[in-house]
C-alpha cells in the first residue's frame, strides 16, 4: 500500500533545478517519515501544456526498518491515534507538508534570480479577493491564443461560474 504525492515543477527552472527541489521533497518526506519514496519525473507530453514539468512522489504507508517494513507512519494515523500521540491533525499536516514546498520551490526560483513565487494558501488566506480561475485545457488554450473560439473553453468557464455563483449563495 503506498501514499500518492503530486509535485507541480516550475517550467521556469532548469531541468537540474526542477530534479534538485523533487529530490529534496523526496529525502525530506523519507528523513520526516522514516519511510520509502520512489521518485518519478516527468516531462510535459508533447501534445499537452508546456509548461507541466511535474513529479509523482509513491510513499510507503509504513516505516522502513533494518527488518523491512514497520508499523503506520504518521501519515497514516487514525485521528484518534493522532490525538493520543500530540499531533496535529491530517489537514494541517497537509497544509505544512504545502508550506515546506512552497519554501523549496522560492528558495530555488530565488537562487535562478527570477522574479516569480508560488504560495500555497488559498487566495483569501493571501488577502486577494477574487474568485479562482478555471482551469482551462491546454488545447483550447492554445486555440484561443491563436485567436479563435473555443467551446470546450466557454464550456468550463460556464461551469465554473455556476459552482462560483452557488458557492455565493451558500455562504
């Protein structure tokens, strides 16, 4: 049984930078959790946004020992064994597991001297008030760059504000 992490790779970097940050994610989960990571990087497909340099991060659930694997890493704790061990409980662990690599990814965008930041809080949480933007497929992207109508785009920002609107009206 293993534990899936996503890594997004600043396409700003270089190839060595972005494999540096996946590999200091990587050691820093493995020295934290006493656990195993299989690292996978993996370049944008050729079809797909240029810019989606990411890693996939496969934890194990359990500790590595001499002997082989060991009992549930803190990941994987119930929360009632979270309690009864003082830790946190598994949303703000995620959320400082967020902050550390923002850290690392500004640390590295820092050292290439280039001006762009990531930060891992939502948009309120930073003091912005707007509504997210959609995430609009690659393709249709690039079919309204070069100046033409796209459904599929029209489609998902539709969508969008509809969830948006209701959202509204729910709080």
């Amino acid at each position: 049984v293993g534990r899936t992490v996503l890594l997004s790779l600043p396409a700003e970097l270089s190839s060595e930078s972005r494999l540096g940050i996946a590999r200091k994610m990587s050691q820093e989960f493995a020295d934290r959790y006493k656990i195993g990571v299989d690292l996978a990087l993996h370049d944008p497909p050729a079809d797909g946004d240029p810019r989606n340099f990411h890693a996939h991060l496969l934890l194990t659930t359990r500790e590595v020992t001499p002997n082989g694997l060991g009992a549930k890493t803190g990941l994987d704790f119930s929360s009632v064994q979270r309690v009864k061990l003082g830790l946190p409980g598994l949303s703000q662990e995620v959320t400082s597991i967020r902050e550390r690599w923002a850290t690392i990814v500004n640390e590295s965008l820092r050292e290439a001297n280039l001006d762009v930041r990531v930060d891992h809080r939502s948009l309120a949480e930073q003091g912005i008030d707007r509504e997210p933007r959609p995430y609009i497929p690659f393709a249709a992207f690039r079919i309204e760059k070069a100046g033409k109508h796209s459904y599929v785009a029209d489609e998902v920002r539709a969508r969008h504000q509809e969830r948006m609107a209701e959202q509204r009206e729910s709080r």
